[in-house]
C-alpha cells in the first residue's frame, strides 16, 4: 500500500507499506526495493523519482552497483534510469577503469542503435570520475516486473562488457550462481548471436522458460525460443535432474507466453538446455530418450559450457 501527500503540486511524504520515505529535497525517493513487492504501477505518483536501494539500516542507504531510478510517465508505464560511474581512485579491477567504462558506453551505444529499447543520455570523465547515465521506459503492471527488469538491464551492460573485453571483473557468486550466470553470461551472449526480445522470464510462472527471445528467419518470419538455465553439471545418473529437465522443456513448448511487442500468446519453437558446466553420463540421451515426438525431440538443443566458452571467445575484441 501506497500513501503520499501533494502540497502545491507537489509530493511532500510518501509512506510505502508502512514505511515513511526518506528524500534528498524531493529530487527522488529512497526506496529498499522489498517495499515494492504487490505494489501496481499505476499505484505510483505521475512524475515522482524512486531510486531504489537494497536496505537502509541506521541511516545509512545500502544502494545497488549501478543506481536505478524508476519514474512512472504514464499508466502502466515507466522510465527507468540508470546511473553508473565511479572514480578511478578506488578502483582496483584487472583492466583500467576508464576503458570498462569506455566499452560499457560502447554496449549502451550498440543496443540504442541495433535494439532501441535504451539510450546513452550522457557520459562524462573528468580526469577523476566518471559518470554513464542510461535510461529506458517499459510498460509493465507491478513494481516487481519493473525491479526484475531493471535488474537484468544493469547486469546484461556488465556482462557485455566483460564479454568484450575477456576479463571476468565481476565473477559470479556462488549465491548468484544460476541468475548471475544467466543475466551475466548467456543474455549477452544471445545478444550478440543476433536474437531480439530477450527477456529474463524467471520465476513461479516461467513453465520451463527461463528465456525467451526471437529471431526473424530467412522467410522473414518471426520465430520464438525458449532456453532453461542451470549453473553447474547434469548428470545422467540422477534421476531427479533428467526428470525435472524433460518436464521443464514439455512444459516450455506447450505452455505460450506473451510476446512482448504484440501482446500475442505464442510458443517457442525452439528450446534450449543451457548450463554452465557439463552433461555427464549420458545426460542429453536420457533425457531425449523421456521425448517422444520427434518434433520436440528435433527442436530441443543442448549447450554447455564448453560451448559457451567457446561462443565467448568468439565475441571478445581483441
């Protein structure tokens, strides 16, 4: 639940499931994104900033990596903006902060020009810091979907500039494990193998679609995939894992999923197996062997890290 005041046209105090708000002047909103959880979109003030946090404890605010301020512009829309930067002094990563920098503006400059869901609204380094602010605006009906979208932006950037330039600065986390690997590795590596409307789809209600995206065929039709991601080994000999991956790919081709520029429900014709580490024991035939339309059984494919080694290899600039 959401209560503000206006005074003179103006948002004064804003109480957020029972939560007083702090402000810096009324410019934005500190905001510990678990707040958010079942608020709507349109619940949200026209015009008024959120920059979202992970706690605050003691007065102290816990913000993200990259700063993230969400704005609604109109109903079931928002602005998202982003504030990435930092000062050279501080930094201590295997290759020189001004080239990461450099090439983040690179990929935010790419996908303004290739994809145009975001857009580089300025960079600047003075010798000291410096500053690459993006943004983007979605539609969407829950502050949830906006914070997972927000999410898989910021880690998407990250990952494909690490892609390029060859160096893990930011390595995954055993607790990020399956996510990080997902939002920092295999999105931008999708990207980059020129599919469009990738989309980060994890959660209760994915049926076995932690992905999806699309790709115009040489028929200029549009065909839509779907991948399931796992960090770590599948082995052949756990009968839990065979299983829960045959279930997951049924239910990724027969359960559709909204396309998200038609509105339109549609089904993948393509799944994809992705996991970071390798299929043991004759894991890809067990789990083909479960399949038994050959339809499905020829639309299924398995990659593993080894191969996405190899794909990233591919794409780094030398």
């Amino acid at each position: 639940m959401i209560e503000y005041t206006e005074y003179d046209g103006e948002v004064i105090d804003i109480t957020l499931n029972g939560e007083v708000l702090d402000s810096d002047g009324g410019e934005s909103w500190y905001t510990p994104k678990a707040l958010l959880n079942g608020i709507k979109v349109n619940d949200l003030p026209k015009g008024v900033s959120f920059a979202l946090c992970e706690k605050i404890q003691e007065g102290t605010i816990f913000l993200d990596t990259i700063p993230v301020y969400i704005t609604k512009i109109a109903s079931d829309r928002l602005k998202l903006a982003f504030e990435d930067g930092g000062t050279r002094k501080y930094w201590n990563g295997k290759v020189g902060f001004s080239h990461y920098m450099e090439m983040k503006k690179t990929i935010v400059e790419e996908r303004q020009k290739e994809d145009g869901d975001i857009k580089l609204d300025w960079y600047d380094d003075d010798g000291a810091y410096i500053f690459l602010n993006f943004s983007t605006e979605i539609s969407c009906h829950s502050c949830e979907e906006a914070i997972q979208i927000s999410e898989q932006i910021a880690n998407e950037i990250e990952g494909a500039a690490e892609l390029r330039i060859g160096v893990e600065l930011f390595p995954v986390t055993e607790a990020e494990n399956e996510k990080g690997f997902t939002l920092r590795v295999v999105l931008p590596i999708l990207r980059k193998l020129g599919f469009s409307n990738v989309k980060y789809n994890h959660g209760k209600r994915e049926y076995g679609k932690d992905i999806v995206f699309s790709r115009l065929t040489e028929f200029d039709e549009i065909e839509h995939w779907a991948a399931q991601v796992k960090f770590g080994d599948v082995k052949g000999g756990v009968n839990s894992d065979i299983d829960e991956i045959f279930c997951q790919i049924e239910d990724a081709f027969k359960m559709p999923f909204y396309d998200l520029y038609t509105k339109a429900k549609v089904r993948p014709s393509k799944v994809c197996v992705i996991i970071s580490g390798k299929f043991t024991e004759n894991a890809i035939e067990k789990i083909c062997d479960k399949i038994e339309s050959y339809a499905m059984k020829n639309n299924v494919l398995f990659i593993d890290g080894s191969r996405i080694d190899t794909l990233s290899e591919r794409f780094r600039r030398k």
